[in-house]
C-alpha cells in the first residue's frame, strides 16, 4: 500500500482478484435391462479413458448397484461426455443413460 500525499490515507497500489474453482460434476452411467456389458466396458475405455481393468470394474458397479460413476469434470467437459455416451448409445440402439451430477 502506497501513501498518498493530497490526501494522507494509503492507497491500495493493486487490487487482487478472488478466483474460485469452477464448480465440477460427476458423470454417471445407470444401469438399463438392454445395453451390454461389452458396450458399457467400451464406452468407459473411449470416452472416459479408463484401462480396462477399471472399465470393467466400473461396469460391474453399474450392473450390480444400478449406476456407476465415470468420472468428475468441468460443466462443458462433463456435458460433452454424456452428449458422447448418449449419441453412441443410439447409434448401437442401447438406451444406456449418462447424468451429469453437481459434486
């Protein structure tokens, strides 16, 4: 802080900007009757980059406990991967579900 001679009070010679992190969401796939288990493991390995030990075990999540979490983004990152998932899931013509959820 810097003194000011006209007015005899300091002035604040920067000012300092308060950044936040962005806000992240987990995706999530839900568990369906029709999509396989092939198809969700592929999924897992191409859009969310999992190896396929981790795929797999995220896949048998989904399958036993009716929903698995893929991973934790940014909005638009998040929003692209479930646009993904969803727009290769109709392509194949399997009803598989990804949700964006706030963390």
């Amino acid at each position: 802080m810097a003194h000011d001679p006209r007015t005899g009070h300091g002035v604040l010679d920067e000012t300092r900007q308060k950044t936040r992190e962005p806000t992240r969401y987990h995706v999530t796939l839900l568990n369906d009757d029709y999509t396989t288990m092939e198809f969700v493991v592929q999924v897992l390995e191409s859009v969310f980059d999992k190896g396929p030990a981790e795929a797999h075990g995220i896949m048998m999540q989904v399958h036993t406990q009716g929903r698995g979490r893929c991973g934790t983004y940014t909005h638009e990152i998040a929003e692209t991967k479930v646009a993904t998932t969803r727009a290769l899931a109709k392509r194949e013509g399997f009803p598989l579900q990804a949700v964006l959820e706030e963390e």
